[in-house]
C-alpha cells in the first residue's frame, strides 16, 4: 500500500495505547485524516479507500503461486517487526517497470 508507516512507529502507538487506552487510537496523519474524514463524509472517503485497495491488490500486486502458506504451518520468513514488506514491495515496482 502506498505511504505505509514505519513498524516502530506504530509499534510505540499500541504501547502509549496500552498505558493511555482510548476507544480508537489512529497511528500516524493519514490514520487521522481517514478517521476524520470518514466522520466528515463517510461514503466518499469509503469510495476512496475501495479504490486504493483495488488498485494496490488487483491491478499493481503480483501474481503468487497457489500455496497452502501459513493456513496449515508456519511460514519461515516474515517473523520481524516489518516482515521484510517494503523490500517485496520495493522488488514487486522494479519487476513491474522492467516488463515482461
């Protein structure tokens, strides 16, 4: 997803929450801004949000073989703070706009 946020920083978010608990507890300015504007206007912010996630998903992610991953047993990868999301994320672009 674009703008994603650093592990930590959320990480510290959920600890403060932990010590300071609150209904909701956004992590960062653009969990701020969707929480705000989803309490201004609800369904545009709604079509937004849809429209992002389709398009990271649909048409930007990359095909992956079928797998039974971590439904059945453990995947051996992926155990850190980030799991390694950004550096995929960042070999998925390059892949994309080298081409077939």
């Amino acid at each position: 997803m674009p703008l994603m946020d650093d592990p930590a920083k959320v990480v510290d978010i959920i600890v403060r929450a932990s010590v300071y608990p609150r209904e909701e507890v956004p992590a960062g300015w653009k969990a701020r801004s969707a929480y705000w504007g989803h309490r201004i206007a609800p369904d545009i912010t709604e079509r937004i949000s849809a429209g992002v996630a389709r398009k990271e998903q649909f048409e930007l992610g990359s095909p992956v073989p079928s797998s039974s991953n971590a439904i059945h047993q453990p995947t051996p990868g992926g155990t850190g703070v980030d799991g390694g999301v950004r550096a995929r994320m960042e070999r998925e672009d390059a892949a994309r706009k080298a081409g077939p």
